[in-house]
C-alpha cells in the first residue's frame, strides 16, 4: 500500500503495531512515529509508539512520547489511554 501512495495514520499504525508484534522495535518506532504525524490526536499510536521505543532502552524518548500521547488523549476525551500512559511514565521515571 505504500508503494502505491496509500499513506495513511491507519496504515502506519498498523505496520508499527505490526513490527511491535514481532519484536521489530526500531521499524515500529519508524511507522508510528509516522503515524502520530498523520494524526497528531491518535493516542493509540502514541501508545504503541512510546512502548516501542522504550523496548528499545530509550528511557527519555519514551517518556517524552508518552506525554505528549497523553496531551493528545485528554485532548480528544481517551482519559483511559491517558491513564495508561500516565503510569508507563512514572514506571519509567522510577528505574
């Protein structure tokens, strides 16, 4: 599909939800950082993205993903991705 010009914040979640999956995190970061490009409100991806990169022993990059995953889910009323992310943070913050 990207081949064929099909960019979408969808798809990209997909194929980094994808690459999460099979513990390919660096191509997953890739694809959701594009992703939250695409659609700046997509807590979701925000989500997966924060996941993959601190998968990746980005403490700090996955922490500044989280809270800006939570800026957007407040902003679109996901308070329970909020939430979840909330606690991925401080989980972080303590090791």
């Amino acid at each position: 599909m990207l081949e064929q010009g099909q960019d979408n914040a969808l798809l990209r979640f997909a194929l980094g939800s994808a690459f999460l999956k099979y513990g390919k995190y660096a191509e997953a970061a890739v694809h959701l950082a594009r992703a939250v490009e695409f659609d700046p409100g997509y807590s979701a991806a925000w989500k997966l993205y924060g996941k993959a990169l601190q998968q990746q022993d980005k403490k700090a990059a996955a922490i500044d993903v989280y809270l800006q995953g939570i800026k957007a889910a407040e902003s679109q009323g996901d308070i329970q991705a909020a939430k979840e992310m909330r606690v991925f943070v401080k989980r972080l913050q303590r090791q």
